[in-house]
C-alpha cells in the first residue's frame, strides 16, 4: 500500500483511525456467511484489506472516498459484520470502511422519527426507544450485530415484517456518500411528489452506488396488548392457505411463522407438544381492541383439523429466536456445513416451490438435512427460508451447488433467489440471470454515480 496514501488517511480521520498490516483483526476478513467462515475454520485465506478506517463522522466518510478516488483504491462499507452472503468481503483489497462509532441517537417524538447513524447496533437503537415508551419494530435475525446501515445495504426485513413491513417502510430519509458529489439526503417528509423516490437506489444497493452515513426512521409507541396463539397443521399447504386467506380477510398479525416438521425438530427440539405437526405460531400485538379483534378472526377463520397448541411454544420460540455469528462457528466447527436460502414468490407458486425446492436441495451430494419454515408474508405471497446442512470436503463446491439448484427452482417458478440476506458474493449469479435486461440499469446507474468501480467492488454486479 502506497505510504502516501495511508498518510493522507492519518490526515484525514486521525492516525489512531486507520489500521494497517497486523493491527487488522480477524473480525474484518469475513462476514457471517456460512461458507467463508467454513473455509477459514478450515485454514483457506480470504481477501485482506490493505487498510482499515474506523470513521466517526459522516464528513470523515466524505474525506476517505475523496482519498480512494484520488488514489484509484476500492472502498468496502462494514458495519456488524452480520451479512451471510459475503457482502462485507473486500474481494480486491483497498480500504475497509468501519461505521461502527457513527452511532448517534436522536428521537424526534411529536413526529414519530428517529435519527440514527449508519453504525446504531439495532438492539441499542430498540432498547433506547423501548426506556422512552417507543419501538422501532425492525427486528431481525441478526438483532444483535447488525446496524443500521446494514439493513438499509442489504434491503432487511424483521420478525414483525407481516405487520410492520421491511426497512423500505420504516426509512424516512437517509444520507449517503457518494464518490465527487458528497453528503446527499434522499427521503419523504413523509411523502412527495418531486420527482423519483430516490430512497430505492440505495435500499439494497450493498454499498455499490454510494455509502450510507445516516438515516431517519420512523417509530412507534409500544403495542397495549400482546397475544400469542399457535396451531398444528397436517400439511404445510393448508398452514399457508390459512395465512393467505388471513391476509386477504384484512387480518394483519405482527409475527407469522410456519414450520414444516423437520425444521420443528431443528428449532423447537425442547417443545414435545408439537414435533408431529407443521406448526403455526402467531402474534398479535398494539392496542387491546384492535389486537383482540384480530386475534378473534383469526380463530374463527381455522379449518377444521387444526390443533391449538397454546402459548408455550411462542414463548419457546422468543427466548430462543436469536443465533449469534459465534453459534454459527459453533456447528462449523463440528464439521457441519449449512446454509439458510430465503426465497420468495406468489401464493400461486409457493405451494410449488415449497416442493420443488425441499426436493431438489435433497438430491445435493452431501446434504443430510433440508428443512423450511414460511417466515414473512404479504397480500400476493411470501417467503420461503429453507435451511440445507451436511458435509464436505469441498466446501466452494457445496456451496455452489446448493445456490445453483436454488437459481434453477426459483427462475422456473418466476420466484426470486433472495428476499431479505441480499446478494452479495454468493448469490451474485443467481441475481444476475433473475433480473435479465434490467440488469443494464442498475450497470448505469453504477457508472454514473462510481465510474471507477471503487464502491465494493465484485458485489452485486
């Protein structure tokens, strides 16, 4: 790396900022994807960033993409490190861009908003609002180590996204650096009518098209009353024909969540009570009127068959909803490769796809578990999160494979090869043949914005 270079970094952000050589810790060589931490559990090498900057101040940010342009190195946006298809990789070196200590926190409440930093860890960002009496219902998989601006790269969704949508709902406004232009503030207050909602050039963009420093977010007080219900199915079929029919009914619980068996035994393995079923928990939530109305359609609106199964396995399921990158190193040290593939498609197709996926991922050579739970849902469909587990000595090839028999079911069925984990490097082919001739815009989009191809390159595109 060019002395010159790191000195104009230590100029610009403060010499104890910027890390070089052996000060550069593990924790920056991988993000949580399954397969790159298998290969360096397994003593592969993955891509080094020649430097990281930790940044405290979105104008910092503005200051090191002007030093990366002047210098032609490529810029890779970190937060929590929680993205599981190796969208924090600095797959050609450069500048890691750490926007952890962007972190700041201010509650607009007579406008229901909250500012936050690209760096906020969602579960600071929730328990802030929570002691204020607010809630931001945004809670992920990855609610304690992933960020703000991890959410909007990535276009996240949350536990409560039935209810509450994903993050393209929640984000009001944001800003983001971009390469010669600056900081720029793109969003709706609370809604417009001035051109293009340019929000949704950066929600899902992963950091290719200009790096988010800041976003405004809008918040709600905490739901009066909660109710928890869950119910056995014979088939997985009839558990999503019931949510379709809710849905369509105006019937809006804040959590739907079905399992078929094998992921009952994956995820609920201390809940005896339900392991013979496909099993449905619900949760209703806000005020006591309107959750009790909803909760009472719901039960009224049951096929006949169907088995309450009560309270205790939705309890079951909060204390124990939240795995940690260090549980996934857990099973990958144990010799157990595995992979989580969040689909999605239409109630016409998803019965199908349910099917036809479980079916084909069975058939992956090494493969010893395929397992699937229908997880957040709309007014036209919803998504599919299958996990695959096995063994093999060929970790790329494993891996490969499982995303190239995702690619095939999905495009046959017109679903899409990712819902909520983004793309990244491991869905990267996949993405490519699924969006077609529109793949040209998001091509000049990125020319315009980052002729230089420096914004995390070899993502995405």
């Amino acid at each position: 790396m060019d002395q010159k270079f790191i000195s104009a970094l230590k100029q610009a952000v403060g010499p104890s900022k910027v890390l070089t050589g052996d000060e550069i810790r593990e924790e920056y060589l991988s993000d949580a994807t399954p397969m790159y931490l298998a290969l360096l559990l397994r003593g592969g090498r993955l891509p080094r960033p020649s430097a990281v900057v930790k940044v405290e101040h979105e104008e910092d940010v503005v200051e090191v993409l002007n030093i990366a342009l002047e210098y032609r190195v490529p810029v890779v946006p970190r937060g929590g490190g929680s993205g599981v298809v190796g969208g924090a990789l600095p797959v050609e070196g450069g500048i890691m861009l750490d926007l952890r200590k962007l972190n700041s926190i201010i509650v607009d409440e007579e406008n229901f908003l909250v500012k936050v930093g690209a760096g906020v860890y969602g579960y600071e960002l929730e328990e802030r609002l929570n002691r204020m009496g607010y809630t931001l219902r945004h809670i992920p998989q990855s609610f304690y180590d992933s960020t703000v601006g991890g959410w909007i790269a990535s276009s996240a969704v949350g536990h409560y996204s039935t209810m509450y949508g994903g993050i393209e709902d929640i984000v009001i406004s944001m800003k983001v650096a971009i390469p010669r232009i600056g900081l720029v503030e793109v969003g709706n207050l609370p809604r417009k009518a001035v051109g293009p909602d340019l929000r949704h050039l950066f929600i899902g963009s992963e950091g290719i098209l200009g790096v988010v420093t800041s976003a405004t977010l809008r918040i709600l007080p905490q739901p009066d009353e909660t109710i928890l219900l869950s119910y056995g199915f014979k088939s997985f079929e009839e558990g999503l024909e019931y949510i379709k029919n809710l849905l369509s009914r105006g019937v809006r619980p804040a959590v739907a969540r079905l399992y078929d068996r094998e992921d009952v035994a994956l995820w609920f393995q201390d809940v005896a009570e339900i392991q013979d079923y496909n099993f449905l928990l619900l949760i209703f939530e806000g005020d006591k009127e309107v959750a009790n109305a909803h909760s009472m359609v719901a039960k009224r609106l049951l096929p006949d068959g169907v088995v309450p199964l009560g309270e205790k396995p939705v309890e079951y399921w909060l204390k124990t909803r939240f795995k940690r990158i260090s549980d996934i190193i857990e099973y990958l040290k144990m010799g157990i490769l595995f992979d989580t593939l969040d689909v999605a498609g239409l109630w016409s197709v998803l019965p199908q796809l349910y099917r036809e996926l479980k079916r084909e991922l069975a058939t992956v050579k090494g493969v010893i578990h395929v397992s699937a739970h229908a997880s957040h849902f709309y007014i036209n469909g919803g998504c599919l999160y299958f996990t695959a587990g096995g063994m093999s000595d060929d970790i790329a090839g494993f891996y490969r494979t499982l995303w190239e028999v995702a690619g095939r079911v999905t495009r046959g069925l017109n679903a899409t090869i990712s819902h909520h984990h983004g793309v990244g490097i491991l869905k990267k082919a996949q993405a490519l043949e699924e969006l077609g001739k529109s793949v040209r815009l998001l091509q000049l989009l990125k020319g315009a914005l980052d002729p230089e191809g420096l914004l995390n390159p070899g993502k995405l595109l």
